[in-house]
C-alpha cells in the first residue's frame, strides 16, 4: 500500500492512499439515465486513510479517536465544497474515511475532480450468499462438524469459551434452543432500527447457529456449531430478502469496531455476504481497520461459481479469509466461486498480500456448505445450500484457536489455517479450493500455547568451501528464549521474485504507445524458486548457462508470421511444463510461446497475471514486427534432444531496433533463453515462465534494464545446491531444533554461489531471520598439516599452529590447512597427530573428507 506523511495536531500520521479520483463505472451508467436536476445517493471515498498501524496492538479506544478525529479533519473541506455546490451529506463515517452525498451528476463530477477524493462509488446492494437445500433436522453432531473434526477439538477441552464473535448478517433469534445463553447483550439493527434482536430471513439465525450453537460434550442434543462456548454480539445490515445497501454495511462495521473501542472484545465477525462487482474497494479501507482493532475478518467467497474471476468482494481482498464451499465427499460446490482474485492495485501490492505466495489465489480455504443443517428463527432446524454455510465453519474454527491462545493475530491465524488444511485439487493451491478444506483438530493442534516466543538462531551465516563433487551436511540451530511455542517455517532464496510495480493495473495499451509502468531490474543474476519449484539463473552468476548461440535461420523453418501473429508447432516430444505435459505450442511473432490460446498479444503484463496470455514462456515479450524486417524459424534438433526457435533481425512495431534471442525447450524440461544481438529498446519487455492459470510465475523481469548481447538465460525446476531438514516445525519454551544444511557441490562448477535461508516465525518482534549461504567451490590447493603455508609440513608447522591455538598467532590459510587429522576441525589434538607424524612415524595428516 502506497504511504505518505502528513503533519497534523502536532504529531507525524501514516496515512494510505488508494487509486487517483475516479467516478466507478457502474455510478457512471446511473448518471447518464438521470433527469436534469435529479440526484443519485454515492458513496465519496478520500484518498487519505488513516493507518492504524502505527499503534501496535492494543490501545483500541486511543484508535478509535484517532479516526474519529483524522475522518472529520480530513473530510472537513470536501464536505462544505459538496454542500455549496447543492449536494447533500446525510452520512459520515470513520471506520473508512468516506461519506455519503446525494447529489446532481454534475454535481458528483465535479466532486470528483477534487484532488482528495479517491473514488465516488453507487450505493450498491450486497445479498446472503446461502439458500434454504431442504428441511431435516440435525445429526448429533453434523456430518460437517465432523468432517472438519471440531467434535475432536472438544475432547481437548476447546469449544470457544471466553471467546466473544460478531455476526454482520440478517440478525438473530436469540431465543432459539440451540443459541440461549450465547448473547453477550450488544446489538445493531441498520435496516429497521429496532432495539431488540431479531431475524426476519432466517440466514443469520443459521450461521450463528453454525458458529455457536449447541453445547459441544454437554447434554444438549442438536450440537450444529463448531464453537459451541463462543458468546456472540450481532449487527443487522440485511433485510428480509437478504439485501443490504452499502451504506447499511458501512454503518455495521463502524459499530462493531466502535464496541472493541469501548473495550467489548469482539475477536472476529463473520459475514456471509457479497457483491460479484469483483473489484470495488469500499470495505477496504474499513477491512484493515477492524484488523488493526484485533478484529479477524471472514467472508463468504460467494455463489456465483463456477466460472474463473468469480470471487465476491470483499471476500476476494487479500486481507481477509475468503471461504468456499465443498459437500460431504470434499467435492467443491458448483455454486462455489472461483479465483483469482484481480491482478491490480491495490490486491497486486504485495504489502497488502497474506502470505509470500498468495498471488491472488481465492478462495484462501474451503468448508462444508452443502446441505448444513442449522437452526432458524423459532425453535427449528434446516438444511442450507451457499458458501454463506460455509464462512461460520471457518470462523468457529478460529474461536477455538483464540480459546487456545488470545495473542493471535490476522497472520498468524491465516496461516496455521491454511498449513494445515486438507489438500484438494491440482495444482496445489488452486483458485478453487485454494489451500484447502480447513481442518479445525489440526489447525488447533498447532496453534501455539498462549506466550510469547523469542527466536535465536545460530550461527547467523555459513561459509563453506568444497571441492567440486563433494558434499558436506551442517547445523542450524534455533532456539526458542521465549514462554510461548515458536512455530516456524524455513525458505530457500536464491534472489527475490519481482514484485508488481506500484500501482499496477491491468491495461491494453494502444498499438505503440509506451507502457506507463516501469518494472525493477532483478537484483542479482538468479531467482526463485516459483511455488511450483522452477528457478532461473544467468550467464552472469557462476553455475549459470554458458551462452553458446545456435543460429537456426540455415536449417530451421520460417515461419512468414506477420505482425501480432502466431504459428501452431507439433512438439516432437512431450515437454513437461508446470507438472503438465505439452504436445504442441504457440510461437508468437511478439517474442513469446504459449501451450494456451493467445499467441497475438502484443501489449505485455507483468508475470504472474491472469489475463491472456498465461501457459506462457516470455522469452522477449514485446510489440515486435517481424512484418517489417527479420524472421521467426523454428528447428528441431534431433541430436540434442532439443526444439529451437530464433526471433531473427525483428524490430520493434513499426520498424525501429532489431533484436535476435532464441528459445530452447528441451525434452527433460530444461528452458534456455540466448539473446545474441539486441538492438533497441530493452526497458518494455517481459521475461519469465507462467503456468495455465496464472496462479504461479517466475519473473525474471518486467518493463526494466536487464538484457543484454551474449546472455544466456536457463530455467529449470532441479534441485537447489543445498537443503534443509526439517524446513518447518513448533519449538516448545525453552527447547531447540537442530536444521541439517545439506550443501552439495556434485553438479556444480568451480566458483562461489551465495543463497538465504530465511526463517520466518511467529516471534513479535523479529523479522525473518536471515542467515547468508556462501559456498565456494574450488580445487583443494593446500597440504594437510601445511600450518604455515610454505609448502612443507615440519615442526615449524607445531610451532605456527601451536602460536594460533594458544597465543592468539595468525590462523592457517585456509584453516583446514591446520586440521592434521581430518576431523574437520583445527584443535590441540591436531598438535598431537602432527607430532606423533613427525617424530615417531606416526600416520600422515589427513585433508578433511566432509568440509
């Protein structure tokens, strides 16, 4: 999320900005069927968000005057300017800094010129995402609850107590049998107004009953809620037919978070709601608040399934926990929607993203949401269809781990939630289950007791050197100094994947028009690896491709491909791309191959990115002419195992620069770009590999300086050149783990190769631990017992080492130099084994065999 600093009452503020000022589409179309003078209700999102964040934890009520304060400051200005141009402003809110107006559309246009103003966006109507299956009353308990093994959670001593939850839905009955005891006596009504709780549809009477009901291992008999010792607080923001206005929701949310202001610690609120306009960021603002506040947000993913892009706003944010629907066999509802989540600001600002790896997929997890019975208003039970049934499993399963442990937060839920699912689908994770049906027992199970870890880590770097071929296994130790379990995970970095530039958003630029966005050069010559395991490196780093250009345009086939055209090629082998096996290919005269179906896109996106093209391997993706000048050949070399193609003499649309690159696919999977002579423009192309729905890519660059003559670029998914083992695990108070580094210099050519492995841990107040890998791979060039590195080993070599051991003398160079019996280490034992050689004949010294 882009930030900037203002100054305001004497203190510094961190504030968010949104996209520049705009009018939604959709508010657009309702101006144009709008008489002359007549006035359409909008909702005036400012570009200036308060950013709670710079709080810390806790200090709710401080946090919650701070937004009263920032929105009327803020707001102050616009609101007069909107008053004297005729507009009307029933509506002011801070939990986003936002209000409503009622205005002409000339009057909104020119509202919307104001430099503080993001976006003006309708009053948009929001539905329930469930709908009554059939009638039936409930197992003991439901095949749901025991499918996602809450009942087990029980038999620990876990059923949400202490925990208090919020529901944004059609209200409650809180009289129902399975839900008396459970109201904690706060509640909203935003539709009617009313006092007194209430559920004039029913939907919200099921999904607490879903959270909360029943009474778990006690008598009761109808045990239809996964946190059955949860208590909960209610707001009303839909009505009896399931539809609620933006401004009602906004009104809900600002009430919940001003009850954890006046000290009432709702935990989370569970929303079985959305909009399939996918990419409206009127709750975001409001979304991050109630995070900031200790408020866990989940949402329904939606019902408007199967098709890609269908994921609800806002359960498609990445800051929130969007939940899909699966039936009893763990099949996904067809009603279910499907990611990704869209591709541009502010979802594309990794800031914003929950884990390293998200990159859009949606739903974050699934969750029974076919045939779920629950109660409904007066004392009966029904069989529910929608991911509305589903999101109360998810947020019931999170009570439970807050019974476990309070001091959770959005992150650490998140991912215990989604480590410790159950696995569905391929590739893994998808946009249709994302990372899984939750699994309450499990995820439970490795919530961390309630404490605070403290992660040490030992040694904080490694350098080691290795003949070529050898190998050598090492310790990492973590240590946990803290009173509550570390749960840690280990990543292998070999450099950075690219992120999206600020500001993304996806866009077709017009025929030979530059592309606004500028990428960021890659800091070193490797990356990786992608979530499937692919990594690239260069000519440049040691290990890397020699750059050996094989020039086709004698033997190869040309293609006669015009501008923005493609031509269909027969693989001669099968070539295994992303775990799938490819048969046949696009080659598009715009310096890119795709096994899907677009082989003409001349306007380049950054990697991953769900547009068309995806299945893609970028080798020089940009608005190239071969029409102009130049040619495209394609050759398969029998000999080599390998199929080629040569974008030859190709200019730039129209007709400027001339570049010659080359693609080699190789049938073991191995990808090599060579770029021979590339004249022109280098900062507008996209380099990298994607799969078939965009959810995984390995960026190598994007709109950025990188290539250059004589590079050679492999991609391929081979093991790295070292481990570790175990890559994850929990670390109890006090206890430590021993890591065994694995580095291995089998396939590896004489030079030095730098990598990070990258400790990421629920330590609050640690960032990643990261410890550098070097590993020089060189010939051995000294004698064992060699001390003083003259060549000789003598008793002037008892005296050096005996100098270095004792006397604080120079060490040996190297230092295995001093290792005279071969354990790897130089100590006083080596004075002994060098004087037992040296004057009774004693064996010889040994070179360390496992450096």
């Amino acid at each position: 999320m882009a930030k900037k600093f203002i100054l305001a009452a004497g203190s510094v503020a961190l504030i968010s900005t949104l996209n520049a000022g705009t009018i939604a589409p959709d508010l657009m179309g309702k101006l144009k069927d709008l008489k002359q003078g007549e006035k359409v209700r909008a909702i005036v999102v400012l570009k200036d968000q308060a950013d709670l964040s710079l709080f810390g934890k806790g200090r709710n009520e401080l946090k919650i005057q701070y937004l009263k304060d920032f929105a009327r400051r803020t707001q102050q200005g616009l609101v007069e300017y909107a008053r004297d141009i005729g507009a009307d402003v029933p509506k002011r809110w801070w939990i986003s800094n936002a209000f409503m107006i009622s205005a002409t559309p000339e009057a909104i246009r020119r509202i919307a010129e104001r430099p503080e103003v993001a976006v003006i966006e309708p009053l948009r109507k929001f539905h329930i995402l469930g709908e009554r299956s059939k009638g039936g009353s409930p197992e003991t308990p439901g095949w749901n609850i025991s499918k996602i093994n809450a009942d087990d959670v029980w038999t620990l001593g876990y059923t949400g107590q202490g925990v208090l939850l919020g529901n944004l839905d059609t209200g409650v009955d809180i009289n129902h049998p399975a839900l008396q005891g459970k109201y904690a006596g706060y509640w909203y009504d935003a539709v009617n107004g009313y006092s007194t709780p209430y559920d004039d549809n029913g939907h919200g009477t099921h999904t607490m009953g879903t959270i909360c009901g029943g009474d778990g291992p006690g008598p009761f008999v109808n045990d239809i809620g996964v946190a059955p010792g949860a208590t909960f607080v209610a707001a009303k923001a839909f009505d009896s037919y399931g539809s609620g206005a933006t401004d009602w929701i906004l009104n809900a949310m600002q009430w919940f978070a001003n009850l954890v202001g006046n000290g009432v610690p709702v935990r989370i609120v569970s929303n079985s709601w959305g909009n399939t306009n996918p990419t409206s960021t009127t709750f975001w603002n409001a979304v991050m608040n109630w995070r900031n506040l200790g408020i866990i947000p989940v949402f329904a993913i939606g019902n408007n399934g199967p098709g890609a892009g269908t994921a609800n706003i806002p359960g498609n944010y990445p800051t929130v926990i969007g939940v899909g629907a699966t039936n009893s066999s763990d099949v996904i509802a067809s009603f279910s929607a499907r990611g990704p989540a869209p591709n541009q600001y502010p979802w594309n600002d990794t800031a914003n993203w929950p884990a390293s790896d998200w990159n859009y997929i949606k739903p974050d997890v699934c969750a029974p949401g076919v045939s779920v019975n629950s109660s409904v208003p007066g004392s009966g039970y029904e069989s529910w269809d929608g991911t509305s049934m589903a999101c109360p499993h998810v947020t019931g399963t999170v009570a439970l781990m807050l019974q476990k442990n309070p001091d959770l937060d959005f992150e650490t839920i998140y991912d215990i939630l989604i480590n410790n699912s159950v696995h569905l689908g391929s590739p893994y994770p998808n946009n249709t289950y994302g990372w899984g049906r939750i699994d309450a027992l499990a995820a439970v199970q490795a919530t961390p007791a309630a404490g605070t870890p403290d992660i040490d880590v030992t040694p904080l770097s490694f350098e080691v050197t290795l003949e070529p071929g050898e190998s050598i296994d090492t310790l990492l130790t973590i240590t946990n100094t803290g009173d509550g379990d570390l749960i840690f995970n280990i990543d292998i970095s070999e450099g950075e994947l690219l992120s999206m530039p600020a500001g993304y958003v996806h866009r077709e630029t017009g025929k030979g028009a530059p592309d606004p966005f500028r990428g960021i050069e890659p800091a070193k010559g490797q990356g990786g690896p992608d979530a499937f395991g692919y990594r690239w490196i260069d000519s440049n780093e040691p290990g890397g491709p020699s750059f050996d250009w094989v020039e086709i345009s004698g033997v190869g086939t040309a293609l006669g491909l015009g501008d923005d055209d493609s031509a269909a090629i027969t693989l001669p082998f099968t070539f295994s791309f992303y775990g799938q096996d490819k048969n046949s290919m696009l080659v598009s005269s715009n310096g890119y191959i795709t096994f899907g179906s677009d082989g003409t896109d001349y306007s380049n996106d950054p990697i991953p990115d769900p547009y068309e093209p995806n299945d893609l391997i970028a080798v020089f993706w940009d608005d190239l002419n071969p029409l102009s000048d130049g040619e495209v050949y394609y050759y398969h070399d029998a000999a080599n195992d390998r199929v080629i193609v040569e974008w030859c003499g190709v200019p730039q649309y129209p007709a400027s620069g001339s570049f010659t690159f080359e693609a080699v696919l190789y049938a073991d999977g191995r990808i090599l770009f060579q770029y021979n002579s590339m004249s022109g423009t280098l900062t507008s192309a996209t380099i990298g590999i994607e799969n078939s729905d965009a959810s995984i890519g390995l960026p190598v660059v994007y709109n950025a300086a990188y290539v250059s003559d004589g590079l050679a670029l492999l991609i391929s998914a081979e093991s790295p050149w070292f481990s570790v083992d175990p890559s994850s695990g929990t670390v109890n108070p006090g206890g430590s783990v021993d890591i065994t580094v694995t580095m291995d210099a089998s396939d590896l050519e004489e030079g030095t190769y730098t990598a990070d492995i990258v400790i990421n841990s629920n330590d609050p107040d640690e960032d990643p631990v990261v410890v550098p890998v070097t590993l020089t791979v060189a010939s051995s060039s000294f004698v064992p017992g060699d001390a003083n590195g003259d060549g000789f080993v003598t008793a002037a070599d008892l005296a050096y080492l005996a100098n270095y051991l004792f006397s604080s003398g120079p060490a040996p160079d190297p230092l295995l130099a001093g290792d005279a019996n071969g354990d790897c280490v130089v100590t006083a034992a080596d004075l002994t084994y060098l004087a037992n050689y040296l004057f009774n004949n004693g064996p010889p010294p040994q070179i360390c065999e496992n450096r």
